[in-house]
C-alpha cells in the first residue's frame, strides 16, 4: 500500500513541474513574478485535488489516521525534494527557498503543503467511505 502513496506522489511532482513549466512559458512572461507565483500556487491547488481526489476514490484510505498518514507522507517527500533538489541540484541558496514561505510578502507555497497534508483526509472524508 505505501507503494502506492509514494506512486502517487510522483504523479504530484509531476504536476508540480508541468504546472510550474505552464507557468515559465507562458502567463509568467507577462505579469509580474509574485502575480505568476501565486496564480501558479492556485493553479497548483486546483491540479493537485483533482489528483488527490483520484487517487482516494481508487484507493481509500482504510481510516482517518490513514489518510492523514497519507498528507504527512506527502509533506515530508515535498519539502525534502524542495530544499534538497532546489538547493543541491538547482543552486539555489538556503535564504532564496526559505523567502518562499514567506506568506507576508505574497508566497503563497506554505498554502500549496497545506493543501498536500490536508487533501487525503478532506477527499476520505467527502467519500463517506469512512462510515
């Protein structure tokens, strides 16, 4: 079973950098990069539940404690790839990854790991499978 959450993981990373590529390509050339960043962060919400809630409707969560098991698992592969990949792979300084949570000044990522924590248990939920 946990094959299958880290399966699905890889199909949101996937998402993620197609999402982010849309971005880079094409609004994101003609807006602001803070206006680019947080449609693309709402753009990203929006993809990720409809592949969350895929992935719970094929494969339910067996419990609440699952489905939560589920976020966190996803929330630690997140932020691991961010600052691991970005930094040691992209070249990007500790500082420049850690302004990303920075919901202040407009980034609205923290939003995004939310979203990744909390989708599994909404989307369990909302199946009323857990009855």
């Amino acid at each position: 079973m946990k094959f299958r959450y880290l399966a699905a993981w890889f199909v949101l990373l996937a998402v993620a950098m197609v999402n982010g590529g849309l971005r880079d390509l094409t609004y994101g050339t003609q807006i602001s990069e803070p206006l680019a960043n947080q449609i693309s962060c709402v753009s990203g919400i929006l993809l990720f539940a409809v592949v969350i809630r895929q992935f719970v409707r094929r494969w339910p969560p067996a419990s609440a404690r699952e489905a939560w098991f589920i976020g966190l698992f996803w929330l630690a592969l997140t932020v691991a790839f961010e600052f691991l990949f970005f930094h040691y792979v992209g070249g990007r300084s500790w500082a420049e990854l850690l302004a990303n949570y920075d919901i202040v000044h407009g980034r609205l990522w923290p939003l995004i790991l939310l979203w990744v924590l909390v989708a599994p248990y909404f989307f369990y939920r909302l199946s009323g499978k857990h009855l």
